[in-house]
C-alpha cells in the first residue's frame, strides 16, 4: 500500500519536471520563431499545452517503467 503511493508520488513528481523542461523548450521555441499577437497564443493553448502534457505523462511513464524494471 504504501509502496504504491511512493510509486504514484514519484510519478507524478517525474511528470512535473518532465513538463516544466517541455514548457520551458517549447517556450524558447515558441518565442523564437512564432509571431507574437492573441491568436497565436490562443492556439498554443488549445494545441500545444495539451500535446505537451500528454508527452509528459507518456515520457514519465516510460521512465518510471524502466527505473522500477532495473530496480
């Protein structure tokens, strides 16, 4: 019981890391060759920011699989 929710805990504490490394990136991107006004930021957030949590949550995944298959 315990040990699950230590598992959980770190899963979730991956996915954080994980994303704030994706916003960060994809933030330098973003500011670097996307043109700044509402529209554009609009569709960030309708398209991007979801992609870029379901990558976290995917890459967090894998890793959590492959440290506790190692482990």
């Amino acid at each position: 019981m315990l040990r699950n929710v230590v598992r959980q805990a770190i899963y979730f504490v991956v996915t954080l890391f994980i994303f704030l490394f994706l916003w960060r990136v994809v933030g330098w991107l973003w500011e670097l060759y996307v043109p700044f006004n509402y529209k554009t930021d609009f569709i960030g957030l309708l398209f991007v920011l979801p992609v870029m949590v379901g990558c976290s949550f995917l890459l967090a995944s894998l890793m959590v699989r492959v440290f506790s298959d190692k482990g």
